[in-house]
C-alpha cells in the first residue's frame, strides 16, 4: 500500500474511533498533521491522562472495508481540505472529519440554500416549497435538504435539473424513507448525496441532529417550511444561527401546530419570508463580503509539546463538570498555552473532559 493510500485509511480510522468527535478529529490532525501520526500517538496519550484500559483504534481492515464499499457503491470518501469537502461545511467550528458522497460535488462549492420543515406538511407548505426550490436553482443556487417526508422531498423534487444536495442520516446505500428510492437514486446520479455515517448504517434518532448540521454547515442560508415545536427544522435552524448562517422562517397560521415552530423563530429573531426575493438581497450581500466562519483555535497545538505531572495536575484541579473557557485555564494555571492545549489533548483521548465549539471545556463525571 502506498503512503497516500495508507494516508487514507488512516483518515477512516481515526474518524470512526470511539471518542473521537469532530472537535478532537481536528485538534489532533492539527497537532500531529496526518493521520497515520495521530493514530500512532493515541495510546500514550491516553496513557499519559491516566485511561488504564489502553486504547482500541478502529482497525485498519475494517477502514479498508469500508473503503471497498464505497468505491464499489460509485461513491467516494472526502476529508476537511479535499478539494470535493463542501467548502462552507470545512469552515464551521468542528466540522465532520469524513463524509461520504455521491454525485456531484461542485453543486455543495456553488451558493447553497437549505429548505427544511415538516414531515406531515400541507398542501400548501409543499406547494411553497416547491416553489422556492424552483425559483433558487432558476437563479443559479443549490437547494439542499434532509430527503426527509414532506417539505423536504418538495425540495428536492422542485429543484431544476435536480441542482440540488440530500444530507441522509444513514448510509449512502441505505433508503429512507422508503419510498423516496427512486429520488434518492437519481439524487446520487445527477445532484449529490452526503452523510457522515459508513455504509450499511440504517438511521438512527442521533443521527439526525448530526445530519441537520451538516445541512446548515453547508449552506448560506436556511429557511424553514412549516415546523412544530418540537420538530428537527428548529434544530437545523439553532445550528444555522450558530454558524453565523441567516434563518429564514415561512410565517403560518396560529391555529395550526406545524406552523408554531416557524412563527416562534420570527418571534424570536428569524427573517421573516413571504417571498423567494427576501433570500436574495442577504446572499449578494454575503457574496460581497462572506463571514469568517473559520473558528480560530484559541490554543495552539505543538506536536513537540510534552507536558508533565505537574502541568496534568495544574490543569486538572482548575477542571470541573461546569465548562470553564480555555482561556480562563491558562490565566489560572500559570500553565503556557500549547502546554495546556497539550494536556486537554490528552484529557479529551483518555475521555476524562469534553469540548463545545465555544473555547469551553468540562471534565467529564463518569
């Protein structure tokens, strides 16, 4: 196997780690620089934060499966910095460390705008939606959506010349929901499909969170059809707000439940959008001056960086259940940066303190 190929199993493997999220994928590949190294590093550093049991790293036959699988399926892997990785997707704090896609890949590098809402939609929801997706792609935009039931599926069906990107929360050789095999299947020949799980996954409830932020990430702007209170839209639009991306919300009628959702986010500070024109003024704006969305790591991360008992100690005893910035760590610990930095490392491999996008960290209560 050569070097690169080994690269690329390596990238497989460290994704599908236990313990390994997004966050800690990143800080990792930006301390050791590939992923063949971080691999390599894992067991001392979670011997050195004190985990006992040793570590197991996913094994390199089953990244090679996988591998296998997905080529034979037409589809490929992509990784932050490949030049098929949606590019907005990369620049959100943590982003998945490994997608899978199918299709074509420079319809998530175009203008991308989310249109997401309710499974049980009404007639009129679909009809709008159907008719934003129509009016987005004419202008040249991408629609991407969950292919989902209801406002989703109007989406993806309405958008000219299937222009459009289907984040699924399963495999990509997986069909949910049933009766959109046909949509999924020519998604996947003509649009694009995306998820972040291995073939084979069949979809589960905590896949979909992880799928609706990969919706928002890759898009500029979201707008939501018809939503409960309760319903996965509001999700999507909490992590759209966080990624600094404009929510936009469909107004409805109070007496209807599918509707709370979207009047709720205007209540709450959503554009309101009557018309496909209100989506356009925000994107020239954005095109004229897009948002730095890449999160700056408020640590730097040194691969020759060795810190010790004592630097553990310092940092650990300022650690609790209640997050704690960063920052606050080194004022308080007398401790230098990349010694701190290199010490959460560890913590974060051993599965003994946790990280939020926000520069927040917790030590974790077993």
């Amino acid at each position: 196997m050569s070097p690169i190929d080994l690269e690329r199993v390596s990238l497989v493997q460290l994704a599908r780690t236990e313990g390994i999220g997004a966050m800690t994928f990143q800080r990792l590949m930006q301390r050791y620089g590939s992923a063949t190294d971080a691999i390599s590093a894992l067991p001392e550093l979670a011997k050195a934060a004190g985990r006992r049991n040793g570590y197991s790293v996913f094994p390199q036959a089953k990244a090679e499966d996988e591998m296998a699988q997905v080529q034979k399926l037409g589809a490929r892997h992509v990784s932050v910095g490949d030049a098929d990785y949606p590019p907005l997707l990369a620049e959100v704090d943590g982003p998945p460390p490994l997608l899978c896609i199918m299709g074509n890949a420079a319809l998530a590098a175009a203008p991308c705008v989310a249109i997401v809402g309710a499974r049980n939609a009404s007639a009129s929801g679909r009809k709008f939606a159907r008719l934003l997706a129509d009016r987005l792609t004419e202008a040249g935009l991408t629609v991407v959506s969950g292919l989902a039931r209801g406002i989703d599926t109007s989406a993806h069906e309405a958008a000219r010349n299937l222009q459009t990107v289907a984040v699924i929360a399963g495999g990509i050789d997986h069909i949910y929901p049933p009766e959109n095999g046909d949509l999924q299947r020519a998604i996947a020949a003509r649009g694009l499909l995306v998820t972040e799980m291995p073939p084979g996954a069949a979809p589960k409830a905590e896949h979909f969170p992880r799928r609706n932020r990969i919706i928002s990430g890759t898009s500029r702007a979201v707008i939501i059809v018809e939503a409960a209170m309760r319903s996965g839209s509001l999700i999507t639009a909490r992590f759209a707000a966080e990624q600094g991306r404009d929510v936009f919300a469909v107004p409805g009628s109070p007496l209807d439940p599918r509707c709370e959702g979207c009047n709720r986010l205007i209540k709450d500070g959503a554009t309101i959008l009557t018309s496909v024109d209100d989506v356009f003024e925000p994107l020239n704006a954005q095109s004229l001056m897009r948002r730095n969305l890449l999160a700056e790591d408020a640590l730097p991360l040194r691969r020759d960086v060795s810190p010790d008992g004592s630097h553990r100690d310092r940092v650990i005893s300022l650690l609790s259940p209640t997050p704690v910035h960063v920052d606050d760590i080194v004022r308080e610990s007398g401790v230098s940066p990349d010694l701190v930095a290199a010490v959460l490392l560890e913590l974060e491999i051993a599965g003994r303190a946790g990280r939020d996008g926000a520069g927040m960290v917790s030590l974790r209560v077993s």
